[in-house]
C-alpha cells in the first residue's frame, strides 16, 4: 500500500498492483486505488492467507474479501501448481 502512495506523488502509472491483497482491508485497497487514480487494479494475494486483522480496535468492523465484490479475471494463473513448490 505505502508503494501506492509513493507512486501517487510520482506518477499515475497504469495498472496499480497490490500484493498480498488478502491482508488489507478492503476499505484500504479502495482508497489507495482512489488516491493512485487507478484505472484498472491488479490484487495479487493467496486466499488461503491470514485476512486482515484489525489492530487499531477503534470502532466495530466487518472485513470484506476482494472476491465478494470482484469477479477473477478468466486469466488468472494458478501459481499452486508451480515446479518449484
């Protein structure tokens, strides 16, 4: 995320990439790609990874997953069946 703000002051590079975007609350991800002006926005993550866990504890929270309001795109690559893993 803190690479998306970065790139904000820089350039408004096309598309925005979030790596381990199963960690971050989706409120977060959609304000970073506000901020970055992102016209398309690339969430790379493994879904069997711990979800975000709220440490600031300040008022209730519901955690939505990506998926829940996304579709996958058809191209995905499926990186569980890799050599090297």
């Amino acid at each position: 995320m803190a690479s998306i703000s970065e790139r904000v002051q820089r350039t408004h590079t096309q598309p925005s990439l979030i790596d381990e975007a199963m960690m971050n609350h989706f409120g977060a991800i959609i304000t970073a790609a506000l901020l970055a002006k992102a016209k398309e926005l690339l969430l790379i993550g493994d879904i069997n990874q711990i979800p975000h866990i709220d440490r600031h504890n300040v008022f209730p929270m519901s955690y939505e997953k990506p998926n829940a309001v996304a579709k996958s795109p058809e191209n995905c690559y499926d990186l569980t069946e890799t050599p090297w893993m």
